[in-house]
C-alpha cells in the first residue's frame, strides 16, 4: 500500500499516523506513518478477498477514513491510496466540489460557481475551475446559498445549498452539465421560493430572479417560456391554478424590473411532466414530490 498525504492546497503535513485493521478478524494489523515528503508505504497480508480499514489522523486534523476491499482473485499486488486531509477549522462547513463541462464533457473556457447568500444577495465568492473543469470551494454551513454555474454563451445551471447550522464537516459533489443559448435549452431554476401553497414569491428569490433577468436582457432575439409545475398532492385542477399563477408571478417580477414582456410567455403544467416519481412502493415520496415542484426556463426562439 502506497500514497501520499497532503492538505487541500498540496502542503505537506508533519506527522500522520495510519492504523490500519483487518476488518475479517477485526484485529489492529500495524500502525504506519509518513515520510518527510508526505509519502507512505507498508505491506499487508494478500491472499485475495481480504478487506481493510484505514484511518489517518493528525493534530489539527480531521480524521480521514478508507477502506480496501481486495478481489477474490488477486491480479496486482500494488494500492495507491493519496489522502487530502481538512484541517479541523473546516468543522462547520461543507466543502462543494465537481466539475464543469459541457454536453460533450469538455471544460468550458471561462467557466465559473458564483456562490451568493441568497438572503442578504451578498456574493460570497467566485471560482474558476482548472484546465480540466474541476472546480472547489468551501462554505460556512447555517447559510442559503446560490450558487451559480456561468459561461458566456451558456445558460446558467443553479443549485441550492441550505443545510443546519452543526459543527460537523461534509462534503457535497455537483458535476455540472452546461448546455448553449439555443432554441430548445431548457433549465430548472433551483432558486426560485414560494410561500407554501401560494404563489406569493419570496425575497431569497431575487438573486436567482436578476440573473434570469440578465440573461434575457442580453439576448436580442430571445423569446422564453417560465413553466410552472407541481406535483400530485391537491386536485387536478387546483394544480393548474396554483402552477400558472407561480409562472405568472415570476414573469411580472422580470417585466417590472424592466424585461420586454414580448419576450415572455408564463404557461402552468400543474402536476403534468414530473421529472421524479410523486411515490413510492404506493406511499408519497417527499423527495421526488419536492423535485416536482418547480419553476423551469426553456427558450423558444433565439
């Protein structure tokens, strides 16, 4: 077993200490440290089918857990595992991580996660992804974050990030797909809020509103459709209602704030179209019914 151990900016770390267990016998197999260069390697029993557990840890650290599970019939007799350790300052954040390509998985020249507070509409930072399109930041958990995928000449893919105020530290990863400023492009907008039941649009929406407003204020020729859709919950009817007033409500919010109304069109689908199942094995699936209650932008002409 070899590696090297290294923070998130590739410095190396002092002192690290692995304990490595048999995870069969549940016996302590060695305890095994690093190289002044960060680098390790030790040797293991290896019949085949064998499976270990490897823990890091270091003062000032997170203690970093792996496992090697080794096949029945062993046909290398080499493992690299390389270690990124998070300083221990990092509990209470989450780390987001992934890449951003674009329908063909190629990086996109100029790409960036714009990463804002949506109650306040302060930006809490901007990064550019490396040569490959992997890109990496970490944010204070407790928050309601936008954050936003751009490029010139690219819709926009948004995500929302609202996770408990604990003292814990996680990981989040989103690999993003970016698709053209083409007729036919469409995108859910994951920042758009309602109050419950209603159509009344609440302020952690603005920021996700002005960078739609943005996109079609540069477009000359665009002409867009904002899509309402809910899932099963309610009648059939009240669905359409409550689906074309939530369009409705964020086209009026654009045209206000100075978008050419010819360019826009508000349509309610109501339950139609779920992009998840409203359930599951016969019961309600809040997971999927959330993801059905949405506000999606789709361009029309361009």
């Amino acid at each position: 077993i070899y590696g090297k151990v290294t923070t998130r900016t590739a410095s190396n770390i002092r002192e690290v200490k692995i304990s490595v267990t048999d995870n069969g016998t549940k016996k302590l197999a060695g305890i095994y440290g690093i190289k002044s260069d960060g680098t390790y390697t030790f040797d293991l029993p290896g019949k085949g089918g064998e499976s270990y557990s490897f823990i890091y840890e270091s003062s000032g650290f997170l203690t970093m857990n792996e496992t090697l599970d080794l096949p029945q019939q062993l046909t290398e007799y080499d493992f690299k595992k390389d270690i990124v350790m998070e300083t221990s300052l990092m509990l209470g954040t989450i780390s987001v991580k992934g890449t951003i390509t674009d329908k063909d998985k190629l990086p996109i020249k100029k790409s960036q996660a714009v990463v804002t507070d949506n109650k306040t509409g302060a930006v809490v930072g901007t990064y550019t992804p490396n040569d490959k399109g992997e890109y990496y930041f970490n944010v204070q958990r407790g928050n309601d974050y936008n954050i936003s995928y751009e490029a010139a000449g690219y819709l926009f893919q948004s995500e929302n990030i609202n996770v408990p105020k604990e003292r814990v530290y996680s990981e989040l990863t989103k690999d993003i797909v970016m698709g053209r400023i083409t007729k036919g492009s469409k995108m859910v907008l994951n920042n758009i809020f309602f109050d419950s039941g209603k159509a009344t649009l609440r302020k952690e929406s603005n920021v996700e509103l002005d960078k739609l407003l943005k996109l079609i204020n540069e477009q000359q020729n665009i002409k867009v459709e904002v899509g309402g859709f809910t899932d099963n919950a309610g009648s059939l009817y009240a669905n359409i209602n409550l689906s074309q007033a939530r369009a409705d409500a964020v086209v009026n919010y654009l045209i206000i704030k100075g978008a050419d109304r010819l360019k826009l069109i508000a349509q309610g689908y109501g339950e139609a179209q779920p992009i998840a199942p409203n359930s599951l094995n016969g019961k309600p699936n809040p997971k999927g019914m959330q993801m059905n209650r949405r506000v999606e932008f789709k361009i029309l002409e361009n």
